[in-house]
C-alpha cells in the first residue's frame, strides 16, 4: 500500500509500506479522502512544535476488516476516524483539557491517515474516535470533520453573545469554517482579512461585512468604521503570521478576547506591547487541536447541514500526487481546502 511521510524539508515520499497488524480490538480502514491543513504543512515547510511527523489526520474511507473483539463496527462501514483520544481521567481532562493529556498524543493512526490503508488502534475504537457517516456524506465532506471540529473547540474558550462583532485574520479553509460558525451564532458584523486576493473575494460570497487586505493601511480604521469605533469583540488569528496576531491585538475592543488558532513555527517569537493587552484587558487565549467529543459535534453541525463544507473543497489530488497537492496548498493560489484522495 502507498503511504506519504515527510522524507526531507519541503519534500514527501510516496512508498510502498506493509500493511500493519491488525490486533484484536482494532480496525482496518481504506482511505477515500484525507485533508491537508496548516499542521501538516509546517511538518512539511516549517518547523512543527509538536513531536508526531505523521501526515494525514483528516481521513476518512471504509472498513476492510475489525479485530476479534470488535462488535461496533463492521466491514462496509463507511467511517470517519479521529487520529487522537484522550483518557478522559487524568488531570488534563478532568480540567477539560483533552488535548493536553498524554494518551492523546500516543493514540496514533498507523502509518498515518495519508495512507491508502491504516490500522486504527483498540483504543480510539473503543472510546469514541471512528464515527459511522451516513451514504448521503461524502468521504470529502467527512475529511472535513476534523478541522471543523478544532474550530468548534475553540469557539468554547471564550464567551460571546448574539450581535457580536469578529475578525477572522486568515481565510483560508479554517478561516472559513471560522466565518459559518460566527454566522451560524448569529455575529452581527465579520471581517475578514487575508493577503491572498483569491480568498478575499471567495470570502464575499458568504454575505460578511468587509473582506479587507491585511497590507491595507486602513484596516483598522474600516473595522472601526463598524463597530462604533470600539474594535471587534473577538479577533481570530486562523494563521502562522504572528503579524496577524499583533493586528489582532489592535483592533480588537477593550475587554475582547484575542484566540491564537493557527499555527506557528516552532520557536517563533514576536515583541508585544503588554501594556497594551494589560490596559485594554485582551483575553488572549489558544487553542490546539480536538477532541473526539469536538469530533461529533462537527459531524452533527455538517450532517445537519448547519456548515456546509461543501462549498470550501476546491480541489482534490490522488495519493501519487501528494507533493503537488502540498505545494498547491502551501501557495493558496486560487485553491480553500485540498483534498488527498485514494
């Protein structure tokens, strides 16, 4: 079976690797689709802070075969799988940071999701990390899960009220996810800011205030202009650009909230007036990855066809063609999401 791994900086490798062994409690699953997102692309062309290298964590495909002690699921099973699940009883999770919790991050897909075939571990079976998709989902809209179910995370790090105000500092598909979910809470006004002119105007097309070049010298005059000169009421940084992230604190209102959603090199630093986060009382907060919990959500928001993320998938590319397909992402020209198919 093919499986891409990150060979050197910048370059992936499409190889011929043995099936894993499949153990008692575990399944067998065949990748349909799988995303790219900003993580796999700095495993890639940056420096990922984070210590897996595993590509592909957005897959999801059909069962080929279970383990002896598998009774939920079957062959035939269409099937989204979540690379991570927590253990919901130890100090991190019982403070509701799933994330942070040890076995989360040893809880992997094996190869990876970029694979055409992957064992899916007992554990993530047998705690809530495979969800049956309905015939009427496709494997695309089901690779969407995943990073829609991040975004729905950090939506639970703050508080926010019907009528408020946001801007989304990076429109790329996260970005995106970002402007429905904004909508689907009723947020009165959203700005959008990116320097990629072919997401601004996909932007437009989802009835937001004002999609607004991030070089544009006005920029936080005309969020301004909106909002009573106050500033925004949340501002999501949904980049690796920390310049977004200082933007971020500027036009944010007295006492908003700042989330720190997308991510940065490992090692990146940035010089912050702290007097200004401390006079105005900017709730500056992040947000890392999902859990499984996060996970259903985001399957009940798509099936219900409360975010349709349909419309963000631009293009797709075979396995053969993984480099081709990353580089396309990393560049964003004319493309939102990507998707890697069987």
């Amino acid at each position: 079976m093919k499986t891409a791994s990150v060979k050197e900086s910048s370059v992936i490798s499409i190889d011929e690797t043995q099936r894993p062994i499949l153990e008692s409690g575990d399944i067998l699953v065949q990748m349909h689709a799988c995303g790219i997102c900003g993580s796999d692309l700095e495993k890639v062309f940056g420096q990922y802070g984070q210590p897996s290298m595993r590509l592909g964590h957005e897959p999801a495909g059909i069962v080929l075969d279970v383990g002896s002690d598998v009774v939920q699921f079957k062959k035939g099973d269409r099937v989204f799988t979540h690379h991570h699940v927590s253990c919901y009883d130890c100090h991190f999770c019982n403070h509701g940071n799933e994330t942070m919790c040890k076995k989360y991050s040893e809880t992997n897909l094996s190869p990876c999701g970029l694979s055409e075939e992957y064992v899916v571990p007992s554990w993530n079976v047998s705690n809530g990390g495979v969800l049956k998709i309905s015939d009427l989902l496709s494997f695309e809209e089901a690779a969407m899960i995943e990073p829609l179910a991040c975004c729905v995370r950090a939506w639970t790090k703050y508080s926010y009220c019907e009528g408020d105000s946001v801007a989304i500092f990076g429109v790329g598909p996260t970005g995106m996810m970002h402007v429905m979910l904004a909508q689907a809470k009723k947020f009165s006004k959203i700005f959008c800011l990116d320097v990629n002119d072919f997401r601004l105007d996909f932007a437009k097309k989802f009835n937001i205030t004002e999609s607004i070049n991030s070089m544009d010298e006005n920029r936080k005059q005309r969020i301004l202009d909106h909002t009573d000169k106050r500033g925004v009421d949340v501002a999501i940084v949904a980049t690796s650009s920390l310049k977004a992230l200082d933007d971020a604190i500027d036009v944010v209102r007295k006492g908003g909230v700042v989330m720190m959603f997308g991510v940065p090199s490992k090692g990146a630093m940035i010089n912050l007036d702290m007097s200004k986060v401390y006079s105005k009382e900017i709730t500056l907060v992040t947000s890392y990855a999902a859990s499984d919990a996060d996970t259903k959500e985001a399957l009940d928001l798509i099936e219900s066809s409360q975010i349709d993320v349909k419309q963000l998938i631009t293009h797709t590319y075979s396995i053969d063609d993984t480099q081709k397909a990353f580089e396309h992402a990393k560049s964003g020209d004319n493309a939102m999401k990507i998707i890697i198919t069987k």
